[in-house]
C-alpha cells in the first residue's frame, strides 16, 4: 500500500545520502543507529506513557530504513549480509514498537486485555514475515498478504500518536485489533498459497 511512496521519500534523503556516504559512514552504520534509536525511544517513552514523543522520535529514526538501502545502492556496496542485517534490526525495532507499547497497556493503563492484544500483533507480525522467509528459502513464493510492515507500522505509530494528540485512546485500540485481524489473516493466505505450490510441485 505504501511502497508507492518509497520512490518519493527516496529522492528527498538521497542528498543526505550522498553526504553521509563523503563522510565515510557505511550503510551498515546508519542501519545499526536507526534501530538502537527507534528500539531506546520505544522502550523509553511508550512505557512511560508519553506515547507522541515516542513517536516522534520513532519516526525520525525510521527512515534510516530508507537510508542505508540508498547509501549502499549509491555506493554499489548491496550486499547479502547488509540485506541481512537490516532485515533482521528490522524486526528488532518493531519488536520494541510493541514491547513497549506491552509495557504501556501493563503500567500505566493496567489493561490484561489490551496487553494480550498487543502481544498477539507482534506474534502475528513476527509470523508473516517468517512465513514469507522461510516460504523463499525453500524456493516457493508467499508475497500475499493484506498489509506489509511499512503498513502494520505506519498505522500503529499514527494510531498511537493521534489517540495521544486527541486523548481517544480507542483509536490505538482499534488499529490494534485491526492489525491482529489483518495479520491473522496474511499468515493463512501465505500458509495456503505456498500449501498451493507444494501440491503442484
């Protein structure tokens, strides 16, 4: 839904690119600061409460995502441990994007049920991708899905700054349940399309 958008974003950071890339910082660097960033603000800041700073600054780091995939195409360094790598830091920082959303609804709202919905999204979340990895490594294909994680993480970072900003916190609530039911789904569509594959192979 959102990787239209990547071209645009793309364009605007690749001056800072080219300059980071002048100052001799590789793109494994950048990789490697964007998520210790994201992964202190959300461990930070959601379990206090002070759910848009968090955000904010969540959001900052996260287009270094962007960056270093332009960095290292700039400088012709694309590699597979840097694909590695960042897929990997990938899942660390939404990891923390939810972890400390957990820590949010356990201290400070005191809500079992919103810290069970919480857990089962990054569960879920943590599923898709694995499905879909796991699906490549054996040579089938698994790219199916209603929402892919810009846009699991583009609409939990707006929910919880919006519900902070107008003081609604159904709106996180219901992104939340939202993306439970959309990742359900997204894993059974991978399950089956590569159950699909294996039969007619």
């Amino acid at each position: 839904m959102l990787e239209h958008l990547r071209t645009f974003f793309t364009s605007l950071i690749s001056p800072v690119a080219r300059l980071l890339l002048r100052l001799n910082v590789s793109p494994d660097t950048v990789t490697v600061v964007g998520t210790s960033g994201v992964v202190a603000a959300a461990l930070w800041f959601f379990p206090q409460g002070e759910l848009l700073a968090g955000v904010l600054v969540i959001t900052a780091f996260v287009f270094s995502d962007l960056l270093d995939g332009t960095m290292a195409r700039m400088s012709g360094r694309t590699s597979s441990w840097g694909a590695f790598l960042d897929s990997t830091l990938d899942r660390m920082g939404d990891s923390a994007i939810f972890g400390g959303l957990v820590l949010y609804f356990a201290w400070v709202v005191e809500s079992q049920v919103l810290v069970a919905l919480t857990l089962y999204t990054l569960v879920t979340g943590w599923l898709t991708s694995y499905a879909r990895a796991r699906a490549e490594s054996l040579g089938y294909e698994a790219k199916v899905g209603l929402a892919a994680r810009a846009d699991r993480l583009v609409a939990v970072l707006v929910a919880t700054g919006l519900s902070d900003i107008f003081d609604m916190p159904v709106l996180l609530e219901g992104v939340l349940w939202l993306l439970a039911a959309v990742s359900t789904v997204t894993v059974v569509q991978r399950i089956m399309t590569v159950r699909r594959q294996a039969r007619a192979a």
